[in-house]
DNA sequence: AGATCTAGCCGTCACGTCAT
DNA sequence: ATGACGTGACGGCTAGATCT
C-alpha cells in the first residue's frame, strides 16, 4: 500500500490506496477516462464510487506512519478503547460512563448522576468542571436541566450522554426559569434531552419502539431515528474532516523534513565527488 | 459598486468495513 | 445479519479576492 512505502507520493485521490493489480489496472482506466470525462463534463460517478472506496481510515494511515516514523504523532484513539480515563477525571469520583465532546471536552458521568467535564488540554483539577443536576424544576417535562459551572463559555455544545440522549448548552437559559438563569449568572444552562432535532425544543420521545402501534407513532420514531443518525454523521464528518487536516498537515510536514534530508545528502553527495576529484587529480 | 471566481466549511447521502 | 462507524462525493452557503 502506498502509505507503507517510504517516500511521499502525492497523487490524485482517486489513485490512493490501491494496491492488488486488478484495482490498480482500474484505477488506471479510470484515472485516464476521469481526464477525458472531465474534459467532457461527464464523471461515471458510480465507477468512481466502485473505486474510491475501501480507503482506510486516516487514523489508521496516521498511526502506520507513526510506527515507520517516530517523529509523526499519532492521532488520538477513542478514550473509552485505547486511551482510558482521562488523568484528571480518574482522580475524581468513580464514573460510569465517559464521553468526548466534539470540542476535545470528556464528560464523566458518575453512578450518582454526577456530571463532570474535563478540558484535556488543562492540568489536573483545573480543567474538570462540576455539573450539578437539578431535576425538580420548572424545565419542559422530560428535559433535565443541568447547571454548568463553565469556565468560558464558546459557542454551543453538544454532549452525548447514555440512553440516546444529549446534553444541549442552553446560551440564552431559554428553558431554565428566569428566576434560575438569575442565579446562575453568566453560567450557560444544559439539558439533558432525546435527540429529537426535528421536534420542538424540549419534546422527549418516550415511547419505546416495543410499544409503538399506531402510525403515527411508528413514523415520529422513524422520524427521530433519523433525526439521530443525521446528528451522528453530522459529527462523524466533522470528525472526519478533522483527521484529514491532521493527516495532510502530517504529510505536509513529513515532506518538509524530506526536503530538507535530500539536500543534506545533495550536498553530502557533491562534498564526497568534490573530494575524489581532488584525489584522483 | 456589482459580478464573478475561488477556497473553505458544512450537511447529507451512499457505501464499505468492522464488530457483535 | 445487522447496526455503528468512517469517509468520498456532492451540492449549498459564505467570505474574500479579482475583474469589469
């Protein structure tokens, strides 16, 4: 695979990553035809398709260069499968469940309901926050309002929390009582609600598709499982487009230094000839 | 100033891979 | 077999640059 082998090579992506001779003999075909199907403004989308598929993830590009090259970082592994618990979380209490927010934040959340966030990139207790759940309250029926003791606050956040649930920022405290978001100060308000971005803010889906029967019922909890699924890929593209800024930014840097390798040995190469001709004369 | 181009970002769809 | 996940492709949107 092209990855494995040690020099760069840039190439048209629809080149990548094929390696058994009957894709590349395809890829060749297609590659020559793109050329003239652009020129024509047809593309045979489907062939296309056919072979820019089977494409490892970046990550695992990543972290194959990283074990050829020690200098290449690795991209991070999924905390709850390869890295474990945050330090500054472990010393806390003991969690049930962790979770990585798309902005690099873990939520913690403790058998006793606790919620805790942590910044990875702060040291220790500084970088974990409390979460304080105040279920009775005048929030919508279903929604649970959790009060975030932020130390900045930027932009809206999303946290995924068991049971398909999310744990949504609330800016303006629209769902907490005047009376709470007064107390609270400038601290943003959470809620803890099914992912049902297709309904009014606040609306949980509380029937279990065991017991749906009417249509209407089986086409709402068809609705919110999509509504789901669009909401995860939502992130895992964003995810996606994060690594492969990270990987192009890995390759960029791995051509730099290469650059740099290849003149040393230029001159290297030009010292030793300037030197035999000084011998053989 | 308005039109056009370009690059970058985002959401969605389709589809392959992997784990269960 | 099936669901979750990762990623390429595509189209829409926007901001900044360039052209007329």
């Amino acid at each position: 695979m092209w990855w494995h082998q040690h020099n760069l090579c840039f190439r048209h992506p629809i080149e990548e990553d094929y390696s058994s001779g009957d894709l590349e003999e395809k890829v060749a075909t297609i590659a020559e035809t793109d050329e003239s199907a652009e020129s024509e403004g047809v593309i045979d989308s489907y062939k296309r398709r056919e072979i820019l598929s089977r494409r490892p993830s970046y990550r695992k590009i990543l972290n194959e260069l990283s074990s050829d090259v020690p200098c290449v970082p690795k991209i991070e592994e999924e905390i709850s499968e390869e890295e474990g618990t945050p330090p500054n979380i472990a010393t806390m209490a003991v969690p049930t469940s962790i979770y990585q927010t798309s902005m690099g934040q873990y939520i913690a959340i403790a058998q006793s309901g606790t919620i805790q966030i942590s910044n990875p990139g702060c040291d220790g207790v500084q970088g974990l926050q409390a979460l304080t759940m105040t279920n009775s309250g005048a929030p919508p029926p279903g929604a649970t309002i959790v009060r975030y003791a932020a130390q900045s606050a930027d932009g809206t956040q999303h946290f995924f929390v068991p049971g398909s649930q999310v744990v949504i920022q609330d800016e303006e405290t629209e769902f907490a009582p005047s009376h709470m978001a007064a107390a609270t100060g400038d601290m943003p308000t959470y809620q803890i609600r099914a992912p049902t971005t297709g309904l009014p803010q606040g609306v949980v889906m509380a029937a279990s598709p065991g017991s749906l029967h009417s249509p209407q019922q089986l086409a709402e909890e068809a609705t919110r499982k999509r509504e789901l699924r669009l909401m995860k890929n939502r992130e895992a593209a964003k995810e996606c487009r994060r690594r492969k800024k990270e990987y192009v930014k890995c390759l960029e840097s791995r051509v730099a230094v290469l650059e740099v390798q290849n003149r040393k040995l230029i001159e290297e190469l030009e010292t030793l000839k300037n030197i035999c001709s000084l011998k053989t004369d």
